[in-house]
C-alpha cells in the first residue's frame, strides 16, 4: 500500500484520506473558517464534521489533494492518531459563561502551548472546565481540568470510550502554575511508567492511584 500523506488518515473506503487542522480549544478565527469553506469547494469535499474534539475533519479527500489542502488551509495538523497529547477541549468559562468560576479558555491554551504533540505512551486527550458543571468534560478525560471558586482540580485517568471511567482527583485548590507542574509531573511519571499504547485509564487502573499520589506529589 502507498505511503499515507502527512497529516493525512485514510478513511473505510481505503482510498480517501481524512485532514484534522489544530484548533487550539475549539477556537477559530473569521479567516480560518473561510479557509475551511474554500477548501471544501476547491477540492470537492463532501463531509465537513465537527469533532469531540472541538476541531474540523474534512473528509474524503483524494490522495493527491491532501499537500495541496494543507497548503491552502495554512493550519498546523492536529495530531489525530500519533502517541501524543492530542487535544485540550474546553469550555467557555468566565470568558462569557454565566456559571464560569475560572478562565478555562485561557488555562486551555496554556496547556496547549506547554504540551501539544509531547510524545507519551498512548493517545492522551484533555478537557478543562470552567466550573462543577463541568463542559469540558474534564472526568472522562486522561487529564481534567476543573474550576472552583478556589481555584483549580486535577483529575486523572478518566475515560469515554470502550471501558468508562471516571477519573480520580489527583489534587484540589491549584493555582494555573501548578496546574501546568502538576500535569509534566504526572506525564513524566506516566511515560516512565506506562506500558506501550496503555492509556492513562488502564494505567491508573493497574499502578493504583495511590502509588501515583506518592510519586507525583511527593
């Protein structure tokens, strides 16, 4: 089978490819989407579907459209199935929620800038919310991210997939720096740790996360 294209999956049909453009926290500019839109006309796109992810697949592209879509789009691949930290969804939060109790948008593109693409043992996606009510999915997410009126909780080892799991609080009342500590520290223990392609799910599952309280908070 030929080489797959950068930045490129190849869909059910074995023989159309799939582009994910990175959408840091769901945000785009009026310039971005209009980019998407002539995209999808210029090389006759047929599906356009908004991720879990809060990001853009364009679907059903020929082979050999696929560098010119990324030429044209003039956005950074977002990282779809490499063993990565994929993405960091959040919600709104105090940028204009009502209910928000902490900035998740600008704790979101933090976390982005820090750790998009770290290389880590399996897939690890990240929510963040702005309050309880939690939006952003933080519970089932590897790493979530919760607002309070204290400030910040991290949560470890959730998931929405096969296996549900509501993951575990690993420390309350942070501060954004020590949000951001906290999370290199639990990823290094995790890489160190982890078995190949073990998500953090099955990893906390397995090591406990007691053992994991006591090596990453010391």
């Amino acid at each position: 089978m030929a080489d797959v294209p950068t930045g490129a999956i190849l869909q059910r049909d074995k023989l159309t490819y799939a582009v994910v453009p990175r959408t840091p926290v769901g945000l785009l500019t009026p310039e971005d989407l209009e980019g998407l839109a002539a995209v999808a006309r210029k090389y006759a796109i047929p599906v356009i579907k908004i991720t879990s992810g809060q990001r853009f697949a364009l679907v059903g592209i020929k082979p050999e459209d696929v560098d010119k879509v990324w030429a044209d789009l003039r956005m950074d691949v977002g990282k779809a199935t490499e063993l990565c930290l994929h993405y960091v969804q959040a919600c709104p939060g105090t940028a204009v929620c009502k209910f928000g109790l902490q900035d998740s948008l600008g704790m979101g593109l933090e976390i982005e800038k820090m750790f998009h693409g770290r290389d880590l043992p399996a897939k690890v996606k990240i929510g963040v919310s702005g309050c309880p009510l939690c939006c952003g999915e933080s519970y089932v997410r590897d790493i979530g991210v919760l607002g309070k009126r204290g400030g910040w909780s991290l949560i470890v080892g959730g998931s929405s997939a096969r296996r549900p799991r509501v993951g575990d609080m690993l420390r309350d009342d942070l501060d954004q720096a020590g949000v951001l500590a906290l999370i290199d520290g639990f990823f290094t223990y995790y890489a160190k740790h982890a078995k190949p392609k073990e998500r953090t799910a099955a990893f906390i599952d397995r090591i406990g996360i007691e053992q994991i309280k006591d090596a990453v908070l010391g």
